[in-house]
C-alpha cells in the first residue's frame, strides 16, 4: 500500500489544495493530510475550523485520506504514521527555492521519506490561501477559489472582523 503525507496550513483549504489531493490520490492508495499547528504563525482559522473544512470539502475521498495535525517535525510524522513520501504542490517558480530548501533539509532529516511534487491545474496556479483571505477581506466573489463551504466561514469571518 503506498502512502503519502500532505502538509500543509490549509488557512483555508482551496480549490488549488484539493486538485493537489485529487491528483495525489491517483497514486496513493492512503493520503494523510497534516495540518501545521505553529502557534506563532497568525492564522485566519483555528486548527479545528481548517480541520472542519478539510472534512467538508473532502467528503467524497474520505475512505483514502486522514486528517492529522502536527507540531513537529514533518519527516517524524510521515515515518510514525509509515508514509514514504510528502505531498506538495507546485504553482509558480516562487514555489521552487522554498520547495527545494525543504526537500533537501527533510531528506538530511530522513534518507527514507523522500517528496513528491505535484503541479496544479492552471487555473490554480495563481491561487493561495493568503489571496483568498485578502479578497476576503475586501467583500470579493471567491467561488472560482473555494467550495461553496469554505466561502461561508471566510464571508463570517470577515463580518466578525
Ligand atoms: P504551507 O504553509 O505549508 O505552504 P499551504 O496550505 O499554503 O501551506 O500549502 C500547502 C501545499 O499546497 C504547498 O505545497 C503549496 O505549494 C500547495 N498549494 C497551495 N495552493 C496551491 C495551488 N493553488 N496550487 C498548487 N499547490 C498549491
């Protein structure tokens, strides 16, 4: 069975995130999705409401993937959890130097776990969970961006603020 780990802030899941789960899913047989709890990283959503999200927008894959949420190392969790490869998607060149960092710094971490990249479709690749808050924030149309769900909490927070 192959096994791969997705990481990530999910603040909030987008349209770009799931077509990265959906395409990972034609190659792994178990997705673990983890979700960074960095308790100094300001996000619009708690851990539990990205969680929330995930779940909702995921619903037709849940038999192959589990969400998880971690704090430590990403390398530490895919072995504890028998995952041979991290997940993670490209959109523009600005994704390559961070990607190619973290994959080097996992793999002096862990020879086992090595990474996967993916490429998103290219109507995603101009979207980030940061655009989607900022145009959030300024009361924009967010339905090419997110599932009707998410576009819900992001329209209450963005009252609530
Ligand atoms: P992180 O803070 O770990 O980068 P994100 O939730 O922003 O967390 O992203 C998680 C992963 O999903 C990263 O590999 C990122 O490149 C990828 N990703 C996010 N949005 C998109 C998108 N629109 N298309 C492809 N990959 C994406």
């Amino acid at each position: 069975m192959k096994v791969g780990l997705y990481p990530g802030s999910f603040d909030p899941i987008t349209y770009g995130h799931i077509d990265i789960i959906k395409r990972a899913l034609k190659i792994f047989d178990k997705l673990y999705i983890l979700v960074s709890v960095n308790p100094r990283k300001n996000t619009m959503f708690d851990q539990d409401e990205r969680i929330d999200m995930i779940k909702h927008c995921l619903q037709s894959c849940q038999d192959k993937i589990e969400i998880h949420t971690s704090n430590t190392l990403t390398v530490k969790h895919a072995k504890a959890l028998g995952a041979t490869h991290i997940v993670r998607g490209l959109r523009a060149l600005t994704d390559f130097e961070y990607e190619f960092q973290m994959t080097h710094a996992n793999r002096v971490l862990d020879k086992g776990i090595d990474s996967v990249f993916f490429m998103t479709d290219n109507k995603y690749s101009f979207m980030s969970s940061t655009t989607v808050k900022e145009i959030a924030q300024f009361k924009g149309d967010l339905s090419t961006f997110a599932p009707p769900y998410v576009v819900d909490k992001l329209k209450q927070k963005t009252i609530d603020s």
